[in-house]
C-alpha cells in the first residue's frame, strides 16, 4: 500500500467520511479496520493508477516468463499436439 497509509475504524466513516477521503487523496491511502484487522482501504487515484502500472507490468514479466518456458521446451522437443491439450483442459475442467 501506499507508504503514507493511515488506519482508521471503519465505524468512523459514519461520522467522518468526507474526511477519510481527503486523507486518502492527500496522504495515499487510508486503511480501514474492524477489530484491529484490516477489511477495505480508501486509495487515491494516484495511488490506485500505480497499482495498476505495477500490476501490469507483473503481468508482463509473468508472460516473458512463460514464452521463455515454452521457447525451452520447443528447443527440447518437449511440445504436445493441439488434441492432446484439448483434451486435457477438457478434463481439467470437467465437474
């Protein structure tokens, strides 16, 4: 999370949620808490926008990851045919 997170009760939305959202735009976020556990945080578009850069960009790695993968397995020979993995993401799938 954003490193300027606060942590608020989630009861104090009740009473002062317009505040918990300018502290959420202008430190990051605002964790909110029942019973001393985290269950929802308010985040700044700011802050949501990265997530989601960096979560792309994770994406991305994961993806050259498996293309090297399969690239090494072409290489080995290692490779099966368009029925075989049909059939088992058939099975795979399958109640």
């Amino acid at each position: 999370m954003a490193p300027n997170t606060t942590t608020q009760p989630v009861s104090k939305l009740q009473t002062g949620g317009p505040d918990l959202v300018r502290q959420a735009a202008r430190k990051g976020a605002v964790a909110l808490t029942r019973y001393g556990k985290t269950v929802a945080y308010l985040v700044s578009p700011g802050t949501r926008e990265r997530q989601e850069e960096l979560e792309e960009a994770a994406n991305r790695a994961l993806w050259a990851i498996d293309i090297e993968r399969g690239l090494a397995d072409l290489k080995r020979g290692d490779v099966s045919e368009w029925d075989e993995v049909y059939d088992a993401i058939k099975r795979e799938l399958a109640p």
